[in-house]
C-alpha cells in the first residue's frame, strides 16, 4: 500500500518509512519472503534493499542476474556485480554473465571486463546480437585505440559460422562494397540471417536487384523474409510492375506473400490505395481484409487533388459495389465522390412514414439517394 501511494502528493514518506524500516536487520526475513512475491514492485523493492545493504554477495547478485525473470532486476544485480566483480578481479564470473540473454547485462559484463583489462571478450562483442552491445564493445576498444572493426566483421561474414549479428555489425560500420558479401546470405536456410542480411543491404545503402527480393516475396518459406524483402523495395522506392503485384495478391498465394503485395501496391499513390483496399473489402483472408478497410478510412481522409485513371478506376469501378455491404452509406457516398464514378441509381420506391391530420400520407426517399 505504501508503494502504491508513492505517486500521490503526500503519498511518498509512507514508501520511505517503509523502505528505512526493511533496510533493517530486524527485517531480513520479511524482505526474503518478499524476494518471491507475486508483486514485481515489491520484488524490486526487496532485492534492491538488499543491494545497498550489502547483504548479496558476488555469487548471489551473478546468479539473480542470470536467473531472475525481471529485466529491472538483473539490471541492477547485474550493476552490483560488476562493481564487486572489479574490487574482486574475478574474470570467470564476468565471462558468466556474457552468457545473459539480457543485453544490459552482458553490458556491464563489458563494463568490469575492460575495467580488468579483458580485451578479448571486446572484440568476440562485436559481432553481439544486440546493437547495445555492439556498440559499448566498439566505444570500449577506441578508448584503447582500436579504430578498424569492419575487418574482423567480414572473416565472421564470410566464415561457415557466420552469426545474424556478424551481419548486423558488419552493416554499422562496413561500406557498400561489402553488400557483396551479403547477397549469398539471401538464399541461407536460417530465416534470421536471410533477414539480417536484407537490413543490412539497407543500411548501407547498397544497390537492390527488385527482380530478387520479388523473388523472395513470391517463394521464400519464411513469413519474416517476406516481409524484410517487402520493406527493401519500399524503402529503396523500387518501380515494380503492377500486374505483377495483382498476380501475387491472388487468393491462391500464402497470406505473407498477399500482404507483402498490397504493402507494395497500396504505397505506389493514392489511387492504388484506395482501389487495392476496395478490393479487398471482402476478401477470403479476414485479417487481409481488416487491413484494407483500416487502410482504406485513412485513405479517404486524404486529399486527392486527381481522380484515379486507368488501371486504378478499373479496378474501382468494378469492386465499388461491394463496398454497399461492408461498409457504412456515408463512406460508400464519399468513396463515389473521390473516384469521380457514378453511383448506380437506386430505384424510387416511395415510403410511408406518418400519417397526416388532413388524411394523406408524408412519403421519403428511400434512405441512401443522393
């Protein structure tokens, strides 16, 4: 309760009091029975009273960092040891911690080890599948004069155990030569460096063969190399032909490559935006057809300083009637309106709706006639 009030304007003594009151040795066995409360603030709580106490040893603060289930905590066990780890020189248990699956503890581990003067863990950090890490093991080897790491990226690369964050380093500081070395990781059978390896090509701004990552779209297995290869040509701004996209947004194609193809055709222009989405209303695929009617109200509320022509207004034209059944009148009347088509006339079918004291009836349009 007291934590939870710390937020209020008067709320935050009763947290400090209580604070001072565990930090006492009095208190040890109601803070060790915190340490495993279902409540992640009272966890935090205990563990970190523990810490400035000085009641957790090297061995401990390395083992929570490494097993507890909370990012804060091992944050912060994980600071601890690297203080400890420091005063003590113990290499082995900073080694240890380099095995974390938690980057801001493998950052400390890298902390104490230049501080021991472990260079060798610096340089195997580099090719980190964090970018965090990557980056405090090359801030720690300039500060020792080391100013070339492209070098070592590319053995990695070109290496048989070429790791994704090989690739990914090699692209933070590589050239556009090295999109060479790239473009075989394209065909990998690990699905992740396939993807590292398309980021990487945009990273360093290296030249796209369209025709390949269209080719990646259309038959590589994995849903996430789909859509990295997708997200190369948008970003590149690659012209791809449109009847191309139209084949591979056929309902007999796997829904990544689907959605990969109206990502494409929906960001060419406005026109496209709006006649893929429509066409899509109703589409087998309903979360394919929950994008496009999203997609589609953000579309109308853009202006359109043309109407849509050619392949576009076709391709309106045919699937505007369907919109009548998906969605509201008001959205189908200004979707008619932007694209400039006739709406087809509804026929007048008077409608009673009250009766008149002098004895004839009050008649409407049929609701939806402009």
């Amino acid at each position: 309760m007291a934590l939870l009030l710390a937020g209020r304007r008067d709320g935050r003594w009763s947290a400090d009091v209580v604070t001072e009151r565990l930090a006492a040795d009095s208190a040890g066995p109601v803070v060790e029975r915190l340490l495993a409360s279902a409540d992640v603030e009272l966890r935090r709580l205990a563990h970190q009273v523990f810490l400035d106490a000085g009641k957790l040893g090297l061995e401990q603060v390395v083992r929570i960092a490494l097993t507890n289930r909370d990012v804060v905590i091992r944050a912060r066990c994980a600071e601890r040891a690297s203080r400890l780890a420091v005063d003590a020189s113990a290499v082995p248990a900073m080694r240890r911690l380099l095995a974390s699956r938690t980057p801001l503890v493998r950052v400390e581990a890298l902390t104490a080890l230049d501080r021991l003067d472990e260079v060798e863990p610096l340089y195997g950090a580099l090719s980190d599948r964090s970018a965090l890490v990557r980056g405090t093991a090359r801030f720690y080897l300039r500060r020792r004069g080391v100013t070339e790491f492209a070098d070592a990226l590319r053995r990695l690369v070109e290496s048989a155990d070429v790791t994704p964050g090989a690739v990914a380093g090699l692209a933070e500081v590589g050239t556009v030569a090295d999109a060479e070395l790239l473009l075989p990781l394209l065909s990998h059978p690990r699905a992740r460096l396939a993807v590292e390896a398309l980021r990487a090509l945009v990273k360093l701004s290296a030249p796209v063969d369209t025709a390949a990552m269209l080719a990646l779209i259309e038959n590589h297995p994995s849903p996430a190399v789909t859509r990295q290869a997708a997200e190369v040509i948008l970003h590149r701004g690659a012209a791809v032909d449109a009847d191309r996209l139209l084949t591979l947004l056929a309902p007999d194609r796997p829904a990544p490559t689907r959605i990969a193809a109206w990502r494409l055709l929906t960001s060419r222009d406005s026109a496209w935006r709006l006649a893929v989405n429509v066409m899509l209303l109703d589409d087998v695929d309903e979360t394919l057809a929950r994008r496009a009617r999203t997609s589609l109200v953000a579309a109308t509320q853009q202006q359109l300083y043309t109407k849509p022509a050619g392949q576009p207004r076709d391709i309106l034209a045919a699937h505007l009637p369907k919109a009548d059944a998906v969605l509201p009148p008001r959205d189908v009347r200004l979707l008619y309106f932007i694209s400039g088509i006739d709406r087809p006339e509804d026929v007048p079918v008077p409608v009673p709706v009250a009766e008149g004291r002098r004895g004839f009836r009050i008649f409407r349009r049929k609701a939806g006639r402009c």
